[in-house]
C-alpha cells in the first residue's frame, strides 16, 4: 500500500472543517436562530406525524439526568428559603 508523503491541497483539519460548517450559524441574529429552530421543529413534526406509531412518537419524554434533578430541587429549596425568610 503507498503512503502519501504530502496530503493533498484538498485536505483540511477537523477544526478548520468545523469552522467552514459552523460560519453560517456562527453570526446569525437570535431571531435568525429562532427561525431556524422553529423550522426543524416543523420537520421533525411532519416526519413523526408519518410514522405508524406517531402517537408513541409524540408522547415521549426523555428522563431529566439525576444531575438535572438535584439541581432543580437545590433551586427550589433557595428559591423557599429566600420566599418563606
């Protein structure tokens, strides 16, 4: 099997390929990224109305990870403790 001992001009990083993928998003407005958002949500909407168990589909709730968890209820004894003092 040969071995290049240059790569190619073509050939670029995976930092500068994520850069070149990400400069469009990079320097939208928020309004622009709400858009863009909303959009996907619509497709993915469309796509789980097509499916045969689309009700499963749309019923399902991920579990919050025990981290989320306990830093909700850390919240909510701050926000009683600074309510009820």
């Amino acid at each position: 099997m040969a071995r290049l001992h240059k790569l190619p001009g073509w050939v670029i990083s995976n930092e500068e390929s994520v850069r070149r993928e990400a400069a469009a998003y990079r320097d939208m407005s928020p309004e622009q990224r709400l858009a863009m958002g909303a959009a996907v949500c619509r497709s993915a909407l469309s796509v789980a109305l097509t499916m045969n168990d689309a009700a499963t589909v749309l019923s399902y709730r991920a579990p919050l990870p025990e981290t989320s968890r306990r830093a909700l209820a850390r919240l909510r004894a701050r926000y009683r403790a600074t309510r009820d003092g």
